[in-house]
C-alpha cells in the first residue's frame, strides 16, 4: 500500500496569482484637484478661445484674420518680445555679475545688499516705475541737475515713454528673480574644487569661466527663462513707464478689451500671448532637463 505524497510540489505552471483588486482610491484622490485645475485655468482659455470666433452674423475666422492681419498687431508682437529678450539678456548679465560679487568677492555691507535684493521681489512692479519717474522723468532729479549745471531749458535725458525706459525698468525690477537661484547654485559649489583650481595655477577668469559658470548653467537657464516669460506678460511698467509710446501685445490687449470694448479681438489678442507663454514654458523645460540631465564632464 503505497503512502500519498502530501509535501509534493506544485508545478510553477499550475500555480494561479490570486486575482488583484485594482484600487480606485489614489483616482478619486487625484481628481479633485485635476477639476479645479482645470476649472482655474482649462475655462478662462476656452472661453478666450470661443469669444474670439464671434462674430456680427454668428462665429468663424474673420476677426482672426482681421486681428492677425494688422499692422498694430505685428508691431505689438516684435515690440514685445524684442523688450522681453532685451531685458532678459539684461538681467542674466546684470545677476550674473551681482550674484558673483555677492559669493565670491567678500566686502563690508553685503549682507544689506543680499536683503536689498530679497526686498526688490516684495515690491509690486509700479513703484520702480515711479522710481524712475522720480529720477529721469522730464522733470525729474537727473534733468534738473542737468538743467543747473548746463542751463538747458529742454529735457537732456528723455528715455523714459520709449523701449530703452521699459526695458531698463524691467531690468531693475527682474535681476533678482536671477541672482537668488544663481547664488543658491554657488552655495552648492565645493570651495575645495576652487581651492585646487587656483593651487594648480589657474587664473581667476578661468576659474570663473571653467568651474564656477558651468556649475551655474541650471540656474541660469532657469532664471532667464522665468525672466524672460515675465517680461514677456509685463503689463505695470509697459503702463507707467512706457504710457502710450510703448504698445505691446498686453497692453493692446488692455486697449482692445477695455477701452474700445473689442472683445473678441481682444479675445485673439490674448490667445496668442497664451501661445507665446506656453511656447516658451515648453521651451525652458527642455533647456532645463538637458541641461540637468547633462554628465558633469561636458
């Protein structure tokens, strides 16, 4: 009589996974922050996009092409992201310079002048403009030390209502919004790494050039592109500062909106800034992950 084998193993083949019950939990979690998202953002720019098809007789294309086919709008749009660049480029190279002085250049008082910038970035947009009202308005500090000293009866320094007053305004007010993530990227730089560069003879310029601006390329990039996209909405200091001889595409918007109550053309208007915004949005995330993604050694 033969004895079963009660410790025999099952075959791999014949063993079935207990059947898994799919969770709806971490979806029912998700979605009400997706709805309010969407709320928040997803409706105001579908109904931009509906009312800039409305028509007199009913909804189609023509005011888009009417829009689109102005001569206002093209010099609003190159008026705008020529400010936008211009001021960029301005503030990496101002923050840059500010943020090096700030980290590598010991000096007496230049905690104060880290809080100063800290400061800058709690105050709205306008008072900077005022500021400059104050100092190179037509009748402003500089023009009236300029008028006692050379006796001229006109304004010598008159940039304010152009494109150079703009952009030097946005400047002023959006370097820190580069020199506080470029200073936390020279936070995380080893001092020893800059120790052994400058015993092995190199010079401070090749330092700078070799070892501690490549170490700030991700910030950089991320300062510029966060610049760049606020510029490029800036509407204050357009307002202030460049009055009625700046128009660019915000500011048509104001005007198409509000003050000839066009609202589908401002409705296109507005469709393209958003365009404009995303393009640039997609753009620095890719800059920005191949920047991070990069070997050290490139």
């Amino acid at each position: 009589m033969s004895t079963p084998v009660l410790d025999q193993p099952v075959p791999a083949a014949e063993v079935k996974p207990a059947p898994t019950r799919r969770s709806w939990l971490p979806v029912l979690w998700t979605l009400p922050p997706v709805l309010v998202v969407l709320g928040i953002a997803g409706y105001p720019i579908l109904r931009v996009l509906t009312e800039s098809t409305q028509t007199p007789t009913g909804r189609g294309t023509e005011v888009w092409t009417s829009v689109l086919g102005s001569e206002a709008f093209r010099e609003a749009l190159w008026r705008t992201v020529s400010i936008a660049v211009c001021a960029a480029a301005g503030c990496l190279v101002l923050g840059t310079f500010l943020a090096i002085v700030l980290a590598f250049v010991p000096f007496p008082g230049s905690g104060v002048v880290g809080r100063l910038i800290d400061t800058i970035l709690t105050l709205p947009s306008f008072l900077i403009t005022l500021a400059f009202t104050f100092l190179y308005g037509t009748a402003g500090a500089v023009n009236a030390l300029l008028a006692e000293v050379t006796g001229a009866t006109e304004p010598v320094v008159d940039f304010l209502t152009t494109p150079l007053g703009v952009i030097l305004a946005e400047i002023t007010y959006f370097t820190p919004f580069v020199v506080r993530p470029v200073l936390a990227a020279f936070a995380q730089l080893p001092r020893e790494q800059l120790d052994v560069a400058a015993s092995l003879g190199a010079s401070p310029w090749r330092v700078l050039r070799q070892v501690v601006l490549p170490e700030a390329w991700p910030a950089l990039a991320a300062g510029g592109s966060l610049v760049l996209l606020l510029t490029l909405n800036e509407f204050g200091i357009v307002l202030f500062t460049g009055a009625k001889g700046v128009i660019t595409l915000p500011a048509l918007i104001y005007t198409r909106g509000i003050v000839t109550f066009d609202l589908p053309g401002a409705a296109v208007l507005a469709s393209v800034q958003v365009l404009l915004s995303l393009t640039l949005y997609l753009a620095y995330r890719l800059v920005f992950a191949r920047f991070t993604t990069r070997p050290k050694g490139d």
